[in-house]
C-alpha cells in the first residue's frame, strides 16, 4: 500500500509562489521515513510526494495543516511499478486517488480529504484529519510554542525555564492548544492506514 500526497497552495493567484519553500522543507530536513519518490512540482502550485510510511504520512499532513495554506489531498492505493524516478511521472490507482482528494479539499469544510478504495475506511481517516484540523486552526502561537517543545521531548519543568513560565502554565498552555488529542489523533491516523482501513 502506497500514500501519495498532492498539494495545491491555495488562493495562489493572490499571494506568491510558496512551492519552493515548501519543497526546501520537505525535502532537505532528513529524510522522511518511507519517502519512495521526493516532493516535487507537478504543475503550476502543486507538489506531490510518495510514501510507504503511515506515520510520516501524517506527520507532513500535520505540517501542511499548521501552514494553512494548502489543499491536501491524501490518496491511498497501488501505484505502477517500477516508481520512475519522478515522482511527476507516477501513475497508477493512488495517483488518481491523491487527484480526487485535493479537489474535494477545495469544496470540504477543512483543507484536507482522503480517497482510497474502501470509501468508508478513507472517511474514518479522513474523519480523524478533520478532527485534528479543527484543533490546530485554534492554537495559538504561544500554544504552538509549548507543542513544539513537548515533541521535542523537554519536560513541562524545562519548557517552564525556556519559556520563563511556570510549570503549570505550560500545563494550562498544553490543553488549550490541545496537544494531547493532536497526538491522539496522530497515532489513530496512523494507526488506521497502518491497518489498511482506507485500502
């Protein structure tokens, strides 16, 4: 089972081009676990990558969430082999899947849809990343401040000192930026392509 990624930048006609940029983080960080062919541009604002990895499947949908600024569609399926080389050249179920997926995004109530052969399985995924959307659209910077510290590991204590706040506003930083179900909704996500619900 193969996840490809199509992502369109939205309201592109009235900002600039932010592909590059996007690509830059996708694709120089380390390597993503399971990254079968490297993001790329396919046409005009759009990218697209192909994974084998649920988890960091989820991980880059997250990341595009966070920007709020793209269409994500997540399509789930076989793919042609041999992958060629690149990613733009691929082809098969997933690809077409992905194709769906960022259009529905255009017309959903969150940025992000899921299509893959079991219809009802794609929703329950889907489902959870509308969840997961919800909650991240709210949080604030200093929220994500917080989040970003505790997937780094820190304690709550060490968060306290780095931020120059106290332990239990960290605590009280941590739930209204609902990090706790971001991360519950992560490992379902996951969990559930993992599971091959959606395929």
């Amino acid at each position: 089972m193969v996840f490809v990624l199509t992502v369109d930048q939205r309201d592109s006609r009235s900002t600039s081009d932010l592909v590059p940029e996007l690509l830059n983080s996708l694709n120089r960080r380390p390597r993503l676990p399971g990254l079968l062919r490297k993001f790329e541009r396919t046409a005009g604002d759009e990218v697209q990558g192909v994974l084998s990895e649920a988890r960091a499947t989820i991980d880059v949908i997250v990341e595009l969430l966070r920007a709020d600024v793209w269409y994500v569609g997540l399509g789930i399926g076989a793919v042609t082999e041999p992958l060629p080389r690149s990613t733009r050249a691929g082809s098969g179920a997933a690809f077409v899947y992905a194709r769906e997926a960022v259009t529905r995004a255009k017309s959903s109530p969150h940025p992000v849809n899921v299509v893959g052969p079991d219809v009802r399985g794609a929703e329950r995924v889907e489902t959870v990343l509308w969840l997961m959307a919800s909650v991240l659209r709210r949080r604030s910077e200093r929220g994500w401040a917080v989040a970003d510290l505790l997937s780094e590991g820190l304690t709550r204590r060490e968060i306290g000192v780095k931020l120059g706040i106290s332990q239990s506003a960290v605590t009280q930083r941590a739930q209204a930026a609902g990090f706790a179900e971001e991360q519950r909704g992560r490992a379902l996500a996951a969990d559930l392509l993992d599971a091959g619900d959606a395929a």
